[in-house]
C-alpha cells in the first residue's frame, strides 16, 4: 500500500502541475498559428506582444486582437508485447484563448506599450474510467493563463527592442483509480485539485536590415510554477481510510525557458514567407519533489527523477494576399519529444510530433480582420514503457484545434 500510494503522488503532479510538452501550446496568434505556430520575425498583429515584443513598435496606432481555439485531442493505446487491447481517449474539447491591446503612448512616439493575456500551456485527456491503465490516470484537465506588460522603444527604422513581465496562474484536476476495491469490487479513487503561480519575462529583438527582410530574436524565460496549497482527496475503503487522508500539498515546477530566432522575407507584394528555430529548455524539469501537509506510514513526500532533455523545433509557413480583403497561411513545424524513454506515461504519451497548419483572413472594413485557422497535429507512434508503474505500450496521439478571431487597427 505504501509503495502504491507513494507513486500515485508523484505520478499527480508531474502529470498535472508540469504542463508537460503534450500540453505546451503553440496559439498564441491565429495568422502565425496558420504559418506553423512561427511568428518571432514579423510582427502582422498584436499578437507580437508574446512572438517577439520588440515588434511592437511596427505598429504606429492602438491595435486589438482577440482569438479563441478549442483544442479536441485523442490519444490511442496498444499494450505491448500482446496488443491485443486498444483503448482510446474520449473526445472531449479544451477552450483556450489570447487577448492582446498596445501601440505607441503618444502619436509618433518611439516608446510602445501594450499587455497580453494568453494561455500557453493547457489542455486535458479522458480515459475510460475502467481502462487498463486507470491506476495510473483517468482524466487531467490543465489550464495556465499569462499576463504580460509590455514596453517596446524604436531605436531607429531598423532596430526595435522589448520586454514584458509575465505573471502566470495556473490549475490542475486530476482524477485516477486506486488498486483497493470495497465489498462491491470497485476500485478507490483519488482526485487533485491545485492552484499554482509563477513569475517570468519575455524580451524580444526586431530587426529590418533591408524593406523586404525582418529578423526577430526572442528569450522566454523559464517559470517556476509554485503550488504552495493544492489539495489530494481519497475514496478508499474504511479499513485504510487514515493511511489516505484528505490533506494538503506543495511543490515548484518549472515551465521550460524559450529561446527562438526568427526570419521572414517578403518574396513579392503578393507572397511572404518566414521561418522559426525554438530551443526549448525542458532539461529544468528533472526531478519531482512533493511534499504533503500530513504524512502517514502510505504517504510520505517524494523525489521523482523525470530526466527531460532539451528539444529544437522548427517552424516555417507561407502568407499569400489574394486581395486587399482576403488572404490565405499555410505552415508546417517538426516539435521533438523531450521525454525519455522509460518515463512515458497515459498522462503524458508524448512523442515526436508533426504539425500542419492552414488559415484565413478577411478585412470586411480597412481596420478590421476576421481571421480564422486550423491546426493538425499527428505524432510518431512511440513504443515506450513507464518504468516507475511497469506499465508499457504504443501510443499515438493526434490533436486537432480550430480558432476564430479578429483584429482591430485604429
């Protein structure tokens, strides 16, 4: 029981209080979105305050931009070495959304100031209550929100420099099954609930060498996620009902540092394209420390290796204007796993994964776009183990996340 218990804590919060790679978003922006999630080079919209807030200054006027997306993930499942099982997530939707404002404080001014609200991390996955990996997970729900200050200054109609301190909330629910079953067969149940925050910044490089080129350089920095008070409840029988209280827990996790260099050249009047390299700094996340208000002989605090490593992705997309009202982005991204081998888990099948992107947008009035977008991902079916619960498989998961929005120049 002891042992049991001890790994249901740790596998809750490095699932849920990590945002792990499956659940690092890439939607900030629908134009850039549709371009393969690129968008550290050129500044299209407002959304530039989380791409690369030294863009900012571009904008001579008070821009609005306000999207929603619906992120609709499914994760499959074979047990190896038999595969004689298939078990599937159940379709399910997670709203996300990114709110932006900003522009120069006076007419003409050099000085920029803007604020960003947007979600970069979130997302969830349901498993059949019953499923064979149900002491590991059944269902997470995830979601962060970011709030970003902004302050962006023209050196001259080359070089434009930013930075924006971010705030960041962030909950979690979690429920799993526990291998104790009551004198109608059926299993205990454990659910986690946590509240975190953390503190950051993003600063931001823009730069014209010539009236076709744009370069950007951003850093993200790395936000440690303080859960100073979540709470753990159990369902078990009576019998071992002290050995799982209700009870308090905290711990700091890490959402990973970004550094992306951009590029975008406009080929024609006509056709732009543009290009991203990411390095993602998920090698903070290491080692899982949770520590519980009340401990008993079953539930002591833990110290998880998790052993994430680095990854590189590469984004690029293409912008073609049909008309002075109507124009179209496709993209594409290649985002690596940063999840080791014997630590992939039904919480978490994370893989390498492909991403395909495409989108609209239309002026109806001179100020004013509609814009719309739709991303496809699909992973590299991944056969792997989690070596701490000796549960193994293959998975394959496929995520499938439209958006809506519009932006507004004054």
């Amino acid at each position: 029981m002891k042992k049991q218990l001890l790994l249901m804590g740790s596998l809750l919060l490095s699932s849920a209080v990590t945002f792990g790679a499956g659940y690092q978003l890439n939607l900030q922006g629908l134009r850039q979105l549709a371009m393969g999630g690129s968008g550290t080079a050129i500044p299209w919209d407002a959304a530039t305050i989380f791409y690369n807030p030294g863009g900012l200054t571009e904008f001579r006027h008070l821009t609005l931009y306000a999207s929603g997306q619906f992120i609709m993930p499914s994760a499959q499942y074979v047990p190896t070495p038999t595969g004689n099982f298939d078990a599937r997530t159940k379709d399910k939707t997670y709203p996300t959304f990114n709110i932006y404002a900003g522009g120069p404080i006076v007419d003409k001014s050099k000085l920029s100031i803007g604020i960003g609200v947007y979600t970069p991390f979130g997302s969830g996955t349901k498993w059949d209550d019953n499923w064979t990996g149900r002491y590991i997970i059944q269902e997470i729900k995830l979601q962060s929100i970011f709030f970003q200050p902004t302050v962006s200054y023209k050196f001259n109609d080359i070089v434009s420099v930013g930075a924006g301190f971010i705030y960041a909330v962030g909950s979690v629910h979690l429920d799993k099954a526990i291998p104790l079953q009551n004198t109608a067969g059926a299993d205990g149940h454990a659910q986690l609930k946590g509240d975190g925050h953390g503190v950051g910044f993003n600063i931001g490089v823009h730069v014209m060498p010539t009236e076709k080129m744009h370069l950007g350089l951003t850093y993200r920095s790395q936000v440690n996620m303080k859960v100073k008070r979540g709470y753990a409840s159990f369902d078990v029988p009576s019998s071992v009902a002290s050995s799982f209280p209700y009870t308090a827990f905290s711990s700091t996790l890490p959402l990973p540092q970004v550094l992306s260099l951009g590029v975008g050249f406009n080929v024609s009047e006509r056709v732009t394209l543009q290009a991203d390299i990411n390095f993602v700094g998920w090698k903070a996340y290491d080692t899982l420390s949770f520590d519980y208000q009340d401990n008993t002989a079953a539930l002591e605090d833990t110290h998880t290796p998790r052993r994430y490593k680095n990854t590189l992705a590469v984004r690029a997309g293409m912008h073609y204007k049909f008309s002075d009202k109507v124009q179209g982005m496709l993209g594409a991204a290649w985002d690596p796993s940063p999840v080791r081998d014997g630590f992939v888990s039904p919480d978490l099948p994370d893989a390498n994964r492909g991403v395909f992107t495409a989108g609209l947008s239309y002026k109806p009035a001179p100020k004013l776009s509609i814009m719309a977008a739709v991303e496809y991902v699909r992973t590299i079916a991944r056969k792997s183990s989690f070596d701490a619960e000796g549960f193994q498989g293959k998975y394959q998961t496929t995520a499938f996340t439209p958006g809506i929005g519009l932006a507004y120049n004054f």
